[in-house]
C-alpha cells in the first residue's frame, strides 16, 4: 500500500489597513471589504466637496454618510447610479457590503472600492 501525497499551497493574505476611523478630508482612499461583517469607516467632519465612490466584482458595497453614529437611524446612502454626493455634513463615511453576507479577499478585485473626495460637482 502507497501513501497518498497532498501539497498544500497558502497564498499570504494581509486585510488592507484603510478604514479605522482615521481622518479623511481630500483626496483618494482605496480600501477594502474582506470579511464578512467588515465595514470600513472614515472620520470626515473637516472634509467639504463631493463624495465620489467606486467599485467593481460582484460584492454589492454600499457608502453611507453619517451625521454621528455608527448606528445613524438615517444615513445618506450614495446613490448607486450616480455615486456622488456633497460630503457636508456628514462627520462619518462608512462602507460596507449591502447586506454585511459577503466577503471579497478570495474574490479577484472584489470588495476593493475607491473614495474620492474633491471640489468637482456631482453630475
Ligand atoms: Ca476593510
């Protein structure tokens, strides 16, 4: 009798830092949703201007802007057409898959998403 061989092969994983809370006023972030339940937030109260949010794979994510609170009873959700908004006035960004089920790191490019925040009006 032969033994039976198995290889094993491991990919490294490192989560993508972006999204702990800290501050974001101008310019891009590139963040991801790797895990199931992960959502990624951003300290905006000092940011002005337009929101613009994108992303591609099949995760459905979401951006929603906060007056206050994590648990926000009525945050503004981007518009998934547009995905574009004013930022003010927000103090949180939060991101995050549509219905927290999902995860994107075994995913090529999903979960991985851009903010952009900048002077230029939305459409
Ligand atoms: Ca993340």
């Amino acid at each position: 009798m032969s033994e039976d061989r198995v290889t094993l092969y491991a990919d490294a994983f490192t989560p993508n830092s972006q999204g702990q809370g800290e501050a974001f006023s101008s310019s891009t972030k590139r963040g991801a949703i790797e895990f199931v339940d992960d959502f990624d937030w951003y300290n905006v109260a000092s940011a002005t201007g337009y929101l613009r949010f994108t992303y591609s794979g099949p995760l459905d994510l979401v951006a929603l802007l906060l007056y206050n609170r994590l648990n926000d009873a009525y945050p503004r959700t981007l518009d998934p057409v547009v995905n574009c908004a004013p930022i003010a006035p927000a103090t949180l960004l939060v991101v995050r898959d549509r219905g927290l089920a999902r995860a994107g790191f075994d995913e090529s490019l999903s979960g991985r998403y851009t903010l952009e925040i900048s002077d230029t009006t939305c459409p």
